[in-house]
C-alpha cells in the first residue's frame, strides 16, 4: 500500500490522519470523502457487513486519490491494534454500529454485543495510542418521545428501543471514559434523519434487503423493486395525521464531522454533544409529494396500520450547532430526493451490468 503523505507531501505539510470506523458505510462514505476535501487522510475501517467493497474504488474516484482501508472488526482488538501502531492517528469517528430499530427489538443482544463492545475496543486503543479525538456518532433516538419539540440538546435523554439504549449508553459511556481520561476530548453528533446521496450519484445508502427507512423505500418502490410503500399511519396528530422527521442531506451531516474534527484542535469542553438536523419537520406524506414532483415519477403508496414504537414528530433546535459549531445544513429535503433517485439508478444500472 501506497503511503499518502508521500502523495500530499507538496500540499500539506501536517496532514492529520483521522481512523473512520464504518468508513464505508451511508454516513461513513460520504463522511471519508468530505475528510479528504479538507486535506485530511481518513483510515477507513470496516467489516463490509453491512456495506459493499467497491464503496472503497467509488469513494476513491471521487477524491481522485488512493485509500487506506483495513476489513477489520471493531471488536477484533488485536488486529485494529496494528493500524493504530502503523499510523499517527490523531483523531476518530466513530460509526460502525448496527442501526436497525426493529431488527434490535428482535435480536437486542447483537445490538449490546457490537454497539457497546465495538466502542470499548476503540476507546480501550484510543486510550492505549493516546488519541484523544473523537466523533461518536449519536441518534436523536436518545430523546426517546420528546415532551416539546423543537428538541434541544439539553432535554433529557431517554430510549424507545434496544438500539435507542445503546446509543444512550454508547454517550455515557463516552463521557465517563473521558472523566477518567486527561486530554481526551470528543463531540457527540445527535443526527436526525439522514437522506440522499452524493451529488454524483455514486454514493448513497443501500440497505440489505428491504429498507426499514423511508426514502430508501420510495426510491425502490418507485424503481419497481417493491410494489408500493405503505405509510405507516395517517392518525397522528400532526396537520396531514403522518409523522413529521428532520430530514438532513447526508453530504451536510458528513460535513458537520468535518467541523467536529477541526473544533476538536481546541474545544471549548472536553465533551461537546451538537443536533444534527435542519431544524424544520417534513410529514412522511410531504416527502413522498417532494419526490414525486422533482423526479416525475407516480408513487404507488397506501395508507397501512401505526409502526410500533413510531413517535408522532420529531425535529432539531438547531442554534448550539450554528453557533458553537459553526455548521448549518445547507441542501433541502428537495436536493435528497433527486440526489437519492440519482444513486438508486446508478445502483441499478451498476447490479445490471454485473
Ligand atoms: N415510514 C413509512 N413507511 C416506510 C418506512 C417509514 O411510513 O416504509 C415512516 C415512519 O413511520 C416514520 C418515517 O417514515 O414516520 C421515518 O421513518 P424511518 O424509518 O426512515 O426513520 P425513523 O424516524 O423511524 O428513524
């Protein structure tokens, strides 16, 4: 492997390696490429168990520069150790973690196993190799049913579900190990809903099998892979009965852990915890009319049964993030549905070709 100092060298004389666990996952991937605009030199790490390897060449074509990867568990501590004796790592992001509410209502013990033991290994080495930067990724789950919304980053943290625990945990976690920790600093990123795609339509979520998330469904229900979306429920008690979700552009959320990294140079707190979101709430009925009008495509959609454990409406009270950490989204809801329609045809056209 090739090493990429030697390829920066000219342009930047100090350039920080940043260890991206779940580099090639949704977040992850569009989380790497925003890292390398900005000069720096992630280190994806990541087991493909939920991501595809040729992530790796997309990811690499976009930034025009080769990768440094390692197929590694988080959990497997001996093996990650190499990497963090092989390199100056000087910060991590934090995302390989299993996200499914429902599969974590069915199987919670996967969740505790890889969701806590996957950040004990990376913070046992990060503790070992001194790197004291760190990203976690969070979940608005942590709000549990909010009692008002907008929510902020001082209401109290709560769970509806085994993997809303983990999260809940994971923070805590984070912030006794930092207690215990001189020099360790970190920032907890509470993401509302990510959506979309790269602008290049290369990169994008793509869920093994059926998709548990909104607009992965639209997408392929609207490229004929499903039959036809069902809304789950039209009783809530928001102006159109369907819940209301932020929806945040996944290419402004990797730019949000870009920030992160940059205030974690000299942060105000050794623990900064920042919503994620856009501050505005989309019905799911808006987002189905969102893509139907800047895609031309008809939806075929009906109105089916609540989802078991679904909270009415959620969304971000945004300011701590504009002001401490100097980020605000900047793509719309409209921008995620066309950039996301533009990945599910590139993934199809990619499975027709294979
Ligand atoms: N939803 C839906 N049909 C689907 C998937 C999701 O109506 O096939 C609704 C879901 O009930 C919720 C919203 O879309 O109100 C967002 O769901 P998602 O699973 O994407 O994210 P969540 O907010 O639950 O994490």
């Amino acid at each position: 492997m090739s090493f990429p100092f030697l390829i920066f060298g000219g342009m930047n004389n100090n350039p920080k390696y940043i260890l991206v666990t779940g580099g090639a996952g949704y977040i992850g991937s569009h989380t790497v490429v925003a890292l390398s605009k900005r000069g720096y030199i992630p280190i994806i790490i990541d087991d493909f168990r939920n991501s595809n390897r040729d992530v790796l060449e997309r990811i690499s074509a976009l930034v025009d520069q080769e990768l440094i990867h390692f197929s590694i568990s988080c959990q497997n501590k001996e093996r990650l150790r190499g990497v963090f004796s092989q390199f100056p790592i000087w910060g991590i992001i934090h995302f390989a973690a299993d996200k499914s509410v429902s599969e974590s209502v069915e199987n919670p013990l996967k969740y505790f196993d890889n969701n806590m033991g996957g950040l004990v290994s990376i913070l046992e080495l990060a503790s070992e190799h001194e790197v004291n930067n760190f990203v976690f990724s969070s979940s608005c789950t942590v709000y549990g049913e909010p009692k008002k919304i907008p929510v902020d980053e001082s209401f109290p943290v709560s769970h509806n579900s085994p993997y809303g625990y983990t999260k809940k945990v994971n923070e805590e976690m984070i912030e006794q190990f930092a207690a215990s920790q001189s020099g360790f600093k970190s920032t907890l990123l509470r993401y509302f809903n990510p959506i979309g795609a790269h602008e290049s339509g290369t990169l994008g979520e793509e869920p093994n099998g059926k998709p548990d998330n909104l607009l992965p469904y639209i997408t392929q229900t609207a490229a004929g892979i499903r039959e036809e979306l069902t809304i789950f429920g039209d009783d809530y008690d928001t102006p159109d009965g369907t819940c209301i979700r932020d929806y945040i552009h996944v290419v402004d959320l990797a730019e949000a852990h870009v920030e992160a990294m940059n205030q974690l140079e000299n942060p105000p707190t050794p623990i900064q915890v920042f919503n994620i979101g856009t501050g505005k709430g989309t019905s799911v009925l808006e987002l189905v009319k969102y893509f139907e009008k800047n895609t031309g495509e008809k939806l075929k959609y009906k109105i089916g049964k609540r989802r078991k454990g679904d909270i009415p409406a959620i969304f971000a009270n945004t300011e701590k993030a504009e002001k401490d950490l100097r980020w605000k989204s900047r793509l719309t809801v409209e921008d995620a549905v066309i950039d996301a329609w533009k990945f599910e045809q590139f993934i199809r056209n990619k499975r027709n070709r294979e």
